[in-house]
C-alpha cells in the first residue's frame, strides 16, 4: 500500500505541482497512500505537502500511518 503513495508524490512532483500549496487527503485504506505520498515529498523532494487530512484510517493501518512512516 506504500508504493500507490509513492507513485502519487512522483505524479505530483513530476507534473511542477508546487507540494506547498497541495492538500493531501485519504480515506480509510487511502490514508495509508497519502500518508506514504506526504512523507515521500517531504523526505524525497524536501517539499512537504501544505495539508495531510487522514479520514476514519482503518484500524489494522494505525502503525503503518503513525510509526513507520
């Protein structure tokens, strides 16, 4: 489930979206790949997203989203 949030912070890199002025937002499962995406713009390009909105993360994601990444 990392590697779909990779792929997005690729995409929003590759396409000169400033990360700045860009809000991440997941759902359930999906906020696991905006977690991965936040922390790969932040680490991998430097830029940190503007705004990372988690919704009702599903439960089994919880160390996944809040310790590993």
């Amino acid at each position: 489930m990392v590697r779909p949030g990779f792929a997005l912070a690729d995409a929003v890199w590759c396409s000169r979206t400033d990360p700045a002025r860009t809000l991440l937002l997941g759902h359930r499962s999906g906020c696991i790949v905006a977690a991965a995406a936040a922390r790969r713009l932040a680490d991998g390009y430097g830029r940190p997203a503007a705004q990372l909105t988690l919704l009702e993360a599903a439960d089994f994601y919880h160390s996944v989203i809040f310790e590993r990444l």
